[in-house]
C-alpha cells in the first residue's frame, strides 16, 4: 500500500474485489470478513474478570457493559487491517447500511484504533456511480444504531444463557431458547395442535355442467355449483367449526348441510330437468401489482414462486447484491428512487411498449411498523436493468431466477393494471320433492393484461379462475350435459411453509426480516423443526420445549412481547430510549415507581428464572393423546407410553413413534396399533432345534432384535440385531435361526509364523457389526485383522478362498469399500443435468448427483420421497456450499505455525475429547461413548463440559439408535 492511498474496508472478500475494481488507483479495499469481534464467552473471560463478566460475558451490574474479544479466526484479519492502517492517511468504513452494518464499522473502530480520519461511506447498490456518490457524502458511525445493536446481542446472550440451562435440565442436553426461535417454534407447535384437535367434517353438494351458444353459436360448456335448496343455502367449509360442526351463525342461517344421500337424490332429480338462468351480473375487474420487494415479500414469493428456502433466497441475495445485480437486500422499505423508477420504467416500454406503462410514475408507500434497514426496496442494481436473458450465461441458476423475479417485480410496479371483467350468472332449476334449487357459475376475462404480461401470467385469465361465461341472460333455459353429487371434507388449517411463516412473523412485528432465514435455519438445525416437501412440522421435542417455556416463561413466547422488544430496539435506534434503561427494565424489571402505567409493571428475567422454583421433568416432557396414552419426550427420543392398558407386571405399555409420523397424524386409534404391534410383549418365531429354547422377536430401545430365551437359565438370552433388509413383519424362524448362529465360520486352517517357525490355527469369522458386515482373521497367536464386506447377504456365501484374497489385499478405511450399488434413480437434476441416485452411506442413505451429496432427512423415506424433493434438497446443499468442519485445520495452517509441545498426558486427552466430540455429534449417550473409547460416563461427561465452556461446543439432542 503506497503513502498517501486511502483505505476502505467492506465486510466481504467479494465485495471489496467489485468496490476496489471501481475506485482504482490510491484505494486499497480490504474484507472484515464479518465482525471482527464478539461478545466473549465465559471461558474466554481473563481470570481476574470473572466476577463481573464470567457468566453473561456481560456485567449486568454496570450497565450492560459487554466484554468483548477477538476471535482466534479473526486475528489474522485484524493483522492485515492494521498494517494497511499505518500507510493509509484516511479511512473509510464501508459496511452494510444496517444496524449490524454499522456495528462492525463501530467495531472497526474500537479495535483498530486509527489515528486517520475516519469516514462512513453508505450505498445502497454497487455500481460506479453510487460507490462515487457516497465518497462523497461521508458521515459519521452513527451512535445510536450502534446502541441498538449491541442491546439486541446483549439482549439475546442474556435470554439464551438464562432459559437454555432450564432446558439442558428439564427437557434434554443441547438445546436452546432464543428469543425469535422460541416464537416461531411455538407458532408452529400451535398451528399442529390445531391440526391435532380438528376434527373433519364431510358435506356434498351438486356439480352441474351447463352448455350455451358462444358468440358465433358454438356450444360452451361450463360448470355451475348448487348454493341453496328450497330457500335454504348449502352448507361450505366455511360453516363449519373446528370441532366439525355448523357455526351458530350457519344454524341461526338456517344453512343445510348436505349428506351424500340428499346429493345422490337431487343430482337424479336434476338430471333431464331445465336450468333457467335468473340473473346476470357482470362488474368490472381489475387488479394492482404489489410494491416492489422488500426482504420478507422476496423470501416469501421466492418460496412460493421458485421454492426456495429463506436461507437459499438470502444467500443467493447476498451474491447478487455483492455483485453489483441487485440493490441492499435487507431492507424494510418498498420506496423507489427517481432513478430507479425512470429505469423501471424504460424497461417497461423497451419490452413491452408505452401502452404498458401506469399513467405516471408509481412511489409506494411503507406500511411496516417500524420500518428502518434501508431507504430503498430490493431492485435491479443501475440506472439502466439489465434483462435477465442477457445474464443466463453469467449468473448460476438459483441466482439468476431470484435475479428474474426481482426484475419482474420491480417492472410489474410500474406497468399499467390488468383490467376485464367478471360475470356471475345464478341457475333455478326444479328438484320434484326436494324444491327448487339455486347453482352459481363465475367467470372473469382478462381484456388487458397490463403488468401480468411480466409476470407470466397474462395467459391464465384472474387471480383463482381461468373460466369465461358464455352470453347469457335472464330468462334463457339451458341443458346440463351432466349432474352429479359432489363431496366434500373440511381440511385443518393448512401447516406453515417457510414462506407463511415469515408472512405471520412480519404480520406480529417478530423479529426482522433480515434474519427470518437464519431463525428458520436454527429451528431446523435444532431439531424443533422438520421439513416434510415444504411445510414445516415441529418434533415432539419442540412440543416439551414450548410446553415448558409457556408455562413457566409465558411472557417470553408471547407473541405482542416480543414484537414490543423489536419495537423497543427501533426507539434505541432513533435516539428515543438508552440500551441501558431499555435492558435494566427487560432484566431487572420495571417497580411502581419507574413505570409510566401499570401495564409496564413486571417482573424482569433475572428474578423469574431465581424464583422459578421446582419443574415437574416428567410433566413437562409429556404430551397427552387421549384414552390413557401419552407422548413421552425421552433420552432417547419420543415414545408412547399407555397408562390405562397396562402390561402382566402392572406398568404401562410403550412403543417407539416412527420418525415419518407427524405429530397430528398420531391419532389414538394410530397409536394403539402402534403400541399393540411394537409393545405387546416378544413374538415367538418358534423353537431353536438345537437347544430347545424358545425363538423371539422383541422390540428393544434400539429397535427391534432376536432373543433366544434357553428354557430353565437364567442367563442373558443370546440376542441378534436384524439386517437392513429384514423387517419385523417378514422375518422368519429360519432368518433368526441363521442370525443367531453368527459369527459364521468361514475358514480354519493351519499357518506357520514366518518369524518364530511355530505353527497355530488360524480362523476366519463373518459376523456384522455396528459398521455392517466384516470378516475377521484370528491367528494363534491373539492378533486379529478385519476386512468388510460389500454387503449383509455374503455373510453366509462369502468362501474361504474368497476371504483369503480380501485379507490379502491391503486393508483401507471404511471409506474405501467397495461401492454398493445406488438404492434408487431418480432422472436428471433439471438444475446440473446430471443423474441423480439414493445411495447408502456410512451415516445412513444419502442424495447425490456424484458431485454434491445431501444426507437424506429422517422424514423421507428412500424407496418413497419424490424425485422432486430430492432435487429441491440437493439445491439447498449446493447453494450452501461446502460444510465447514470443526475443530479441523489444513495442513497448510499447522504447517505455518510452530509445532506446540504437549505432554503425552496431555495429547492423549486432546485426543479423546476429540473422540467424544466426534460420537456426540452423532447424537451417541455418554455411556455408548464410553463403551467404544474405553472409557467411563463420567469422564465423558467431563469432556463434554470441558468442550462446552472452553470451546462452545453445543451437543445435538440424543437420537436413539436404529439398531441393538
């Protein structure tokens, strides 16, 4: 960097590389690469600051002051900063436009220390001329939406570190509470116990296809539907409560609910009778496009347009705006510039002509409460957009949808309205006994498309309806080619995509939609969540977790709460309120004297977590079903437990869930069947000729096992897992027999050692174990070798000589087998065009086109999931790139720094810990643990403690094991 040149630090590599290419000589642009540093954890705490910042890496006693520290990843870059910093004679901070934007300038600042001037540059796109605009309108860090960021961290620590601890004790090891993701689990954990309480209602109506002449005498034929019976209307779905029943405004209507008999009856009465149109009404039709994007419309309408999830739709965002595609992506408002609208507006007459165009230019106005980020909508990045066609070699594929769609969007906004009309003809026909009956038909047409010829859909007529009436009017008679009885059944509430639910968080003012993806993100990680194709059902563990926070810590997770701590984080972000008062009240609770009113009186978090008081664990894990049967949420995972029918000792009946089975799919009739056919006691297969001992099929905590119970001992039965390919309900008493023999003896033979001269028996076994099939060799002399085999079947046909040539061959690691042929084809990926496969894993079965794989989620089922959804997760994988692997260096990094000395004490406890971690993050309990490593649970649960406060390691939820 030469003398007198001026620094400029953006927050990604990407960005700086587009940035620097537009300033040109005398600007050096260099990446922060995010935050540079963060709240400390209290293992990163210095010995003699522990007492004010040990437990919250914050001293609520002075203030809410934060403790801040470098990240061991962040001391490189820090470096880099600071040594361009001594050359440079100004500095310019150019972060994102946002509260965590102007965090990281802040941040910046602190750490740095510049004895320059010191400008903040914003814009709102990267293009040339606005990277120029903002050179020169510089201003300053701006305090107070520093404040507000630093109180919504603080914020978050103190709610995570207080709550998650009550979960780790009460539910289950490695959870958390966060004060968003708490909410949007609990508004899905309502939404399926809506669907859980619903209760189907069925009603029928009358489906007539009526024809009339068209305009040049052509018959038409179209559909009308019955909407009243002798005077009295049909019943719809909207007539009905959740409980299945007439609302009392439908039966005070006098609403008549239709059964399949009365359908039948009236469809034959009607079936040769006249339709005589009685009226028609006609109005005319019109619809508006919507504002431009903001960033929750762009999640939601790229989830719903283009199916992409909230994380894929940010970070293809993310990309386009670092660029130089888009504008900002996280943004509240719907504002256009004068610039923007101009170039909208080109686009719009150069693709389409002038007649498209509004009257005049469109400004729309933003309605979100407490809108802030941005001062401009998501739009094409220039004054001049560039045509998606003109980018498809350029851009990959999810980005240049999401770049389509916004292009779509921003033009639609200016684009004239899309005009028609609609037509609504009503039919009386005579039913002999039944009376008189009323059917409707609608109709819309689409005269001028206006802004749906961007969107695509200029084709497709109105909003819900393609149909167009023929020319009718009152008084004429038409035929019906058909009459037929219809039935019907009302649905539950329909479960939430990722895409309503980032509708419903914006709707209750929950959080910002800048961090929707990463909420949804977290929830899922955790486990609260599943994805089943695109909705999202919550796991039993996320019902014990919000069953927990909403009675002991109601406030927490109600939904007007957190929306007023969004709203109080604005007032400290426009200079109306301090983070410290803000977070004094929040923690310590507001008393009589410093309320403004008596709604503002309350308790703070600090006294409510030490008055909590005792937790009933079991209460608090249980979720009722009903006739005595409950979900219980376990150690290892959820389970039934039946308390009326109990067994021949007097304790309950129990029974696994599958994991495919949605919680309001678990009905009491479901869960009979399951607990009667996986809890009613063994299955006896038959006798075991050999020792006459009694063959059974039992259902244990890791899944289900072969016992041989020898009559008259006393001893541990002899057990076998089940093969892959074996299920409960086709195994047979020659299949147990077969898996009790194991291990097989495939060879023994004679061998000399080369070494001693002495001769011993070496045998060769097949047996299949936690890893899958394997033989092993055992010599004479105590040592034994082993090799896997390819699959479970060539346990009872592997050959001697075929053993020998496998222990012949030099032994590989396990991810050196030979490949097993894939489980399933499923076609092209319309994405890569390359053949996508299911295929069987180490860690289980597993999605893959040969260049990414995507570990299949526990909710598919490989012989099931469509192909459809298997590409949509292999795109989620490919956008989210390579996972990082933790605690792992490359070569390159050990290489660059000395070699440490550490005691061989000392290595070998690194290397267990980094053992334990390893099988923890395979959701494995302590005592498994301890079995594989040699150790002893309370070890391992040091380890783990260790590696939480030392490293921040946080465990994933203990699943059970799928195999005995």
């Amino acid at each position: 960097m030469t003398a007198g040149s001026k620094l400029v630090i953006v927050e990604s590599p990407a960005k700086a590389k587009k940035i620097g290419g537009y300033l040109g000589d005398g600007y050096t642009v260099l990446a922060s690469v995010g935050h540079i540093r963060d709240l400390a954890q209290p293992s990163q705490v210095p010995a003699d600051q522990k007492a004010r910042f040990g437990k919250f890496g914050v001293d609520v006693d002075d203030g809410f002051k934060p403790y801040y520290v470098v990240g061991a990843d962040k001391k490189k870059t820090v470096a880099e900063l600071r040594a361009a910093l001594k050359d440079a004679d100004e500095l310019f901070l150019a972060t994102d436009e946002d509260r965590e934007g102007e965090a990281i300038a802040w941040h910046l600042v602190q750490t740095l220390k510049p004895k320059v001037p010191v400008k903040r540059m914003v814009f709102h796109e990267i293009t040339p001329e606005a990277i120029r605009a903002s050179l020169e309108h510089t201003r300053e860090v701006d305090g107070h939406m520093v404040d507000a960021q630093e109180t919504r961290r603080v914020l978050d620590r103190l709610y995570g570190y207080e709550l998650s601890p009550v979960l780790w004790r009460k539910v289950g090891p490695g959870l958390s509470a966060g004060r968003v993701q708490s909410v949007a689990t609990r508004l899905i954990v309502e939404r399926e116990r809506e669907r859980m309480a619903f209760v189907r209602a069925p009603y029928w109506d009358v489906v007539a296809q009526l024809q009339a002449p068209d305009a040049l005498g052509a018959d038409v034929a179209f559909d009308a539907r019955l909407t009243a019976v002798d005077g009295h209307r049909v019943a719809g779905s909207k007539d009905f409560t959740s409980r299945g029943e007439l609302t009392e405004a439908a039966r005070r209507d006098g609403v008549r609910q239709l059964g399949q008999a009365d359908a039948d009856a009236i469809a034959a009465a009607l079936a040769s009778a006249p339709f005589r149109v009685a009226d028609v009404e006609e109005k005319p039709y019109r619809r508006r496009p919507q504002p431009p994007f903001t960033t929750s419309t762009m999640q939601q309408a790229a989830g719903n347009r283009l199916g992409m999830s909230s994380r894929q739709t940010m970070r293809a965002a993310q990309t386009l705006y670092e660029n130089g595609y888009i504008t900002y992506m996280r943004t509240d408002s719907v504002t256009l510039s004068q610039e923007a609208i101009h170039a909208a507006r080109e686009s719009v007459a150069r693709e389409f002509g002038e007649r498209y165009l509004s009257d005049g230019p469109k400004q729309y106005a933003t309605k979100t409460a407490g809108a802030q980020e941005a001062h401009e909508c998501i739009r094409p990045a220039g004054s001049h957009f560039r045509d998606p066609a003109q980018l498809a070699g350029s851009l990959p594929p999810d980005q240049l949808r999401l770049y389509t769609l916004i292009w779509q969007r921003t033009l639609a906004s200016q684009m004239a309205d899309a005009t028609g009309s609609t037509a609504t003809a009503r039919f009386v026909a005579d039913a002999g006994d039944r009376g008189e009956t009323t059917f409707q038909a609608s109709g819309t047409v689409i005269e001028f498309p206006g802004f749906l010829r961007v969107l695509g859909e200029h084709r497709k007529g109105a909003k819900d309806d393609e149909t167009s009436l023929p020319p009718m009017a009152a008084g004429d008679v038409l035929q019906a080619r058909d009459v037929k009885a219809d039935g019907h059944e009302t649905q539950p509430p329909a479960r939430y995509t990722e895409a309503s639910l980032v509708k419903t968080l914006e709707a209750k003012e929950i959080g910002r939609p800048s961090t929707y993806a990463s909420i949804i993100s977290t929830i899922i990680d955790r486990k609260y969540v599943y994805e089943r194709g695109r909705a999202l059902i919550p796991s039993w563990l996320a019902f014990a977790v919000t069953k927990l926070l909403e009675t002991k810590f109601p406030k927490y997770v109600d939904y007007q709460f957190t929306a007023d701590m969004e709203n109080g984080l604005d007032e400290i972000a426009h200079g109306r309120d301090t983070g410290r008062d803000w977070l004094t009240a929040f923690y310590f609770g507001t008393g009589k004297d410093a309320a403004k009113n008596a709604d503002e009186v309350h308790e703070g978090l600090q006294q409510q977590v030490a008055q909590l008081g005792e937790i009933d664990a079991r209460a608090i894990n249980t979720i009722e079903i009903g006739d005595g049967i409950n979900v219980r949420v376990g150690r290892y995972g959820p389970y039934l437990e039946d308390t009326k029918h109990l067994d021949d000792k007097g304790n309950p009946k129990h029974a696994s869930i599958p994991d495919t089975l949605a919680p309001d799919e678990l009905t009491v009739a479901e869960a009979h069947r399951l607990i009667d056919e996986n809890a009613g006691g063994p299955r006896v297969l038959g006798t075991d000729p050999a020792t006459g001992g009694t063959v059974e099929l039992r259902n244990g905590r890791f899944g289900p096992y072969i016992a041989l119970v020898e009559p008259g001992s006393d001893a541990r039965p002899k057990m076998a897992s089940l093969f892959k390919s074996m299920t409960p309900e086709t195994i047979t008493l020659a299949d147990a027999l077969r898996l009790l023999s194991l291990p097989r003896l495939v060879a023994s033979y004679d061998e000399t050692d080369d070494k001693t001269g002495e001769t011993g028996t070496t045998k060769i076994l097949a047996n299949n174990g936690r890893y899958g099939p394997y033989l092993t060799r055992e010599r004479a002399d105590g040592l034994s070798e082993t090799r896997s085999l390819e699959n479970e079947d060539m346990i009872f046909t592997v050959t001697e000589q075929q053993a020998r040539d496998l222990f012949a061959q030099p032994k590989y690691g396990r991810g050196r087998r030979a490949a097993k042929p894939p489980l399933r084809e499923l076609g092209n990926d319309p994405t890569t065009n390359k053949p996508v496969t299911i295929k069987e894993g180490f860690y289980g079965a597993y999605i893959t086109d040969g260049e990414t794989n995507r570990s299949l989620p526990k909710q598919y089922d490989p012989k099931t999931i469509s192909a459809e959804d298997a590409f949509r997760l292999l795109a989620e994988k490919r956008a989210a790139g390579p996972a990082k692997r933790r605690g792992r260096k490359t070569k390159t990094a050990k290489a660059a720094k000395p070699a440490k000395t550490v005691s061989p004490a000392q290595a070998a406890r690194e290397e267990r810990r980094r053992k334990v971690r390893e099988f923890a993050d395979l959701g494995w309990p302590n005592a498994r643990i301890a079995r594989e490593i040699g150790s002893t649970p309370a070890t391992i649960k040091s380890d783990l403690d260790y590696l939480t406060e030392h490293e921040g390691y946080v465990r994933p939820a203990v699943v059970p094991r799928t195999k005995r």
